[in-house]
C-alpha cells in the first residue's frame, strides 16, 4: 500500500499557525536586514549542498517517508496489514497482563520505572478581584526501580484479594494520574481483579452510575477527591471498602474520615494494604479471556458506556503499540500526565514500561514553567524531567502553541521577525528532507527547552489534530510529532504514524495487532476502488473489545 509523498511547495503567506504568532509588519530597516540574511542562507546553502549529499542525504529520509508501511491482502477488498505482518505478543507465551508485567521486571529489575517529583511549598496568589491561586514550588523527581514497584504489588494485590471476601469483585479508580494509580491497576491485574475507570473530574452521580452499573465493591480514589463522594457509600449498596491514596501536599490537614465511617466497611490508606498482606500471589489466576478493565467512555449518545478490555486485548495492544511508535528504548523518559483513566494514557505508559522507559508523573497544571500552577520562577516538570516522549491531545497541543506564541511575542520586534524567516527556512528544508541543526541549537532551542529540550518523539491521539499545528510543533519543538487512531473498543491506538513520515493529516497504518477493511458504502459514493481508497472503517484483532456493559 504505497502512498505517494505529497509535501508541496511551501507558502509562508498561507501558514495559518506562523500568522498568528508573527502578526503585523516591520520597519524597512528590519526587513532589509531580513532579506541580506536570506541571501546569507542562498549562499550557505550552495557551499553545503555536496557535505549534505555526502554525508547527510536528504533523499534518505524522503525514501524513508515514501515507503511502504501497509498492504493489501488479497485486493482493495480485503484487509490492509501492516508491512511487518500479525502480532499479538511481544513476549512470547507472556498472555497476561501480569505476565507481561513480570517478565519486564526479569528484564529491567533495578532500573527506575516510576517517578514522582515531591510538592515542596505551596503558595497563595491573590488576584485583583480577591481570588486566590495555588502556585506550587516542586523538588526533584524520586524514583522507585521496576523491582521496587514489583515489590509493592506483591504485597498489595493479596491485601485486595482479601478484601474481595470470595466474591467476584470489581474494584474502581477514582483519581488522578499518578503512581498509586499505576501500582493499583497491575496489583488488580495479578489480583485478577476487573478494573473500572472513571475520570478525576466527573462528579458523583457519573460515578455512582458506574459503580451501580458494575456492582463493583472497592472504590480507590485520592485523599484530594475524598470530598467530591461524601454520599456515595449510601447511593451504592455494593460498596465496602474505600482506600485513599496519601495526600501530594504533605503539610496540608489529613482529610475528615468522619462521613464515611457509617457508609463503608473498611476504610484504609493505600500505604496500609503493604502491612495486610498475608501472603503471596506466586502465580496470578488471570487467563487471557478473563476481563481486565471496564473502561467508561463518552461515546456519541446518551450516558458514558463501559468498554470491556480482557487481558488479551491489552497484551496485544502493548505489542501493536510497541512496534507501532518503533523509537522507545530502556534509555528513555516519558512524562504522564494525561488521565489514566484514558485507554490513551495507560497504554502509553504500560508500553513505556514494556520498553524499559522511566515513567515521571506530571499534569497538565504542572507540565511547564508557564503551566498555572507553576510559581513564577521556578520550574515546571519537563525541565525537571527531561522527557524524550510524551503523549498528548489536541488541547494540550494548542496549551503548548499559547506558550510558543507567548514567548515569541514577548521579544522585541527584531526577534520575531529572525524566528519568522528561520521558521519559514527549516519547514521549507524539512519538507526537502533535510536536517537544519543550527538552527536547532541556536534558533528553537529555547521554545524546545518549554519541554524539557530531550523530546524525540510526541504522540498525538484523542481527536485529529490540526495539521499546521502538527507541522508547528515539528518545526518548534525538532522532533517528530505523530498522530494515531483507535478508541476504547480497540483498546488504544488501531493505527499510528511512522515516525519518519515526513506528512501531517495522517494516521498511518494499522498496528501490528489488527486489520482493518474499507468496506464499500454504495449510497455514499464510497468505495475502496476509489483514488484515494475510501469507505466504512471496519476493524479486525485481538486488540478488540468484546463488547459493551
């Protein structure tokens, strides 16, 4: 299924994203300057142009960008494959969640896995109209080693068995993304306890509903969100046990407990599940068929629906996804910081951790020294972390292009007009294939600093991004920034980008776990053996849900 490279010529007057960061005109003595040094770029680039074929050939990236990354089987009826062919393991014989876990772990032992960065001072803003905002001063990022998280789950997924009490249980999260809430889900995993997400931000009866709907009898949330469920054991006659995560301000009052003392039967801080633990689970009695997690998404109509995922339908995802991105290795960092209880997010980060990556926990109110929380001259989590990956949405995209924008507005009207015309000069030789690191290192290095100045890739899902703001952020951020495509049902991406694809607007082709056929909607005027192919989007793999609740 070959593509053909359709870049075109670039048109500065039509860049909707540098209009809106550049805006207006400037003095003729500006654009003299501009124009004798555009004429400096004509000369360096003819003095370059055979170093550059030598040794860096732009033809190379544009082969790899061109080629071939899915194919028909059988005709443009049949199913588009990935070029690589079927796979739905990464481990062999590893078929289970907990035993992919477990192997990983084997493999990367004392390397660190997960990282918190401790909230040292909070602050208390007033604004001119006499509101108050929490602007937090943040330490360095601590770590626990694959091992150690192993350690922990050992000890806390025999505590949750028990609390079970011999019923077939369900357990819900109800938090924000964090470490405790990874911990929690693998401990359920080995527990082989289902899982119902929902988000941090939903309010009581949206989580009373899913609570209801899966007769789930163990509610995990944080300290932080204990308020937002003060009637819950009431509206839920399945619940008995409420665990709460530890507070991330230390210094801040220990929440009031007193309102659920007659509504549950347990209530337990999360560090007290290690001190429960009776014994040991040595073999997890999860099958690949027994069901993992309940996740509930918005969907098109009416109330949030919970998507089923089995424990194969993960597994394979982590080998479709892994082989999909194809750039993580044991030496990178990825930064979570989008909701867990997103198919999105907890696939990113399990196929992190399946690659050996470090995961850091962030959130988007934190994520950069401008993010909202952040005090005034001190600095977010990137530049703590140094993050060589990261997800993200559109809206978090667009956060990140305020910020740019906001940066280049502020400097005089010179340095503007030098980011216009070096903005304007690496997108016309990125689309040609070529590399530009000098401007890399003098130009974009400070905007490429806002996320910590590592990233080497950026993944895009959620809903389409915008392809001038896709092509922005490569331009801005020297990295590859791709999108992907699945939902809930496909238990995370059915499709991801190349990372050499040189194109925005696409989803690229499907990942190594799925099939997908264009069937022919004749009404529509759809059809596969249309230029380009077109037609209903049917999905096919062991990624796929079984069903709805």
């Amino acid at each position: 299924m070959r593509r053909k490279l359709s870049i075109g010529v670039y048109d500065v007057n039509k860049d909707e994203k540098l209009g809106m960061v550049v805006k207006g005109s400037s003095p003729l003595w500006i654009r003299i300057l501009m124009g004798i040094l555009r004429a400096w770029f004509f000369i360096y680039d003819c003095l370059n142009y055979i170093p550059y074929q030598l040794f860096n050939p732009p033809v190379e990236k544009l082969r790899k960008s061109s080629a071939v990354k899915a194919q028909w089987i059988g005709g443009r009826d049949g199913p588009i494959r990935h070029v690589d062919g079927l796979k739905t393991e990464e481990f062999p014989g590893k078929d289970t969640v907990d035993k992919v876990w477990r192997h990983v772990v084997e493999l990367y032992d004392e390397a660190p896995a997960l990282g918190t960065r401790q909230l040292l001072t909070v602050h208390e803003d007033a604004t001119n109209v006499g509101r108050i905002f929490e602007k937090w001063e943040m330490g360095e990022y601590e770590w626990m080693s694959y091992r150690e998280v192993e350690a922990k789950i050992a000890n806390i997924a025999p505590s949750l068995k028990d609390l079970t009490e011999g019923i077939e249980a369900k357990l819900v999260i109800f938090a924000e993304t964090r470490a405790h809430w990874l911990i929690t889900a693998l401990s359920c995993f080995r527990a082989n306890i289902p899982i119902v997400t929902v988000y941090a931000t939903l309010g009581e009866n949206a989580i009373a509903h899913a609570i209801n709907e899966t007769e789930s009898s163990i509610i995990v949330t944080s300290s932080e969100l204990l308020e937002k469920i003060g009637t819950l054991g009431k509206r839920c006659p399945t619940l008995r046990t409420l665990i709460y995560f530890p507070l991330v301000n230390k210094n801040a009052a220990q929440p009031d407990l007193s309102p659920f003392r007659n509504q549950f039967k347990n209530i337990l801080p999360f560090d007290d599940l290690e001190k429960r633990m009776q014994y040991t689970i040595k073999e997890s009695t999860a099958r690949p068929e027994d069901m993992a997690l309940i996740m509930y998404t918005s969907g098109t109509t009416g109330p949030p629906k919970g998507v089923i995922l089995l424990h194969k339908n993960i597994v394979a995802a982590l080998c479709g996804q892994t082989n999909g991105v194809g750039i993580i290795t044991n030496k990178d960092t990825y930064i979570g910081y989008l909701p867990l209880a997103h198919i999105f997010e907890l696939d990113a980060e399990l196929t992190a951790l399946c690659c050996g990556c470090k995961v850091g926990y962030s959130s988007p109110l934190t994520l950069h020294d401008r993010a909202s929380k952040i005090k005034a001259g001190t600095h977010g989590d990137c530049h703590a972390l140094k993050p060589t990956l990261m997800a993200a949405v559109p809206t978090i995209m667009d956060r990140i292009f305020k910020a740019v924008s906001e940066e280049v507005a502020a400097s005089p009207r010179i340095m503007q007009e030098l980011f216009k015309l070096n903005y304007e000069r690496k997108r016309a030789r990125y689309q040609e294939g070529y590399c530009s690191p000098f401007l890399d290192r003098i130009v974009f290095k400070k905007i490429r600093s806002l996320l910590g100045g590592h990233l080497k890739g950026v993944l895009c899902g959620g809903a389409p991004l915008n392809a001038e703001t896709q092509r922005f952020m490569n331009i801005c951020m020297c990295c590859p920034v791709v999108q992907g495509y699945g939902l809930t049902e496909t238990c995370g991406a059915a499709c991801v980008a190349d990372i050499n694809d040189l194109s925005t607007g696409t989803v690229g082709p499907p990942v190594r776990c799925c099939e997908i056929v264009l069937r022919e909607w004749s009404e529509g005027g759809y059809s596969p053996f249309n230029d380009p192919p077109q037609g209903e989007l049917l999905i096919t793999g062991e990624n796929l849900s079984p069903g709805l609740l």
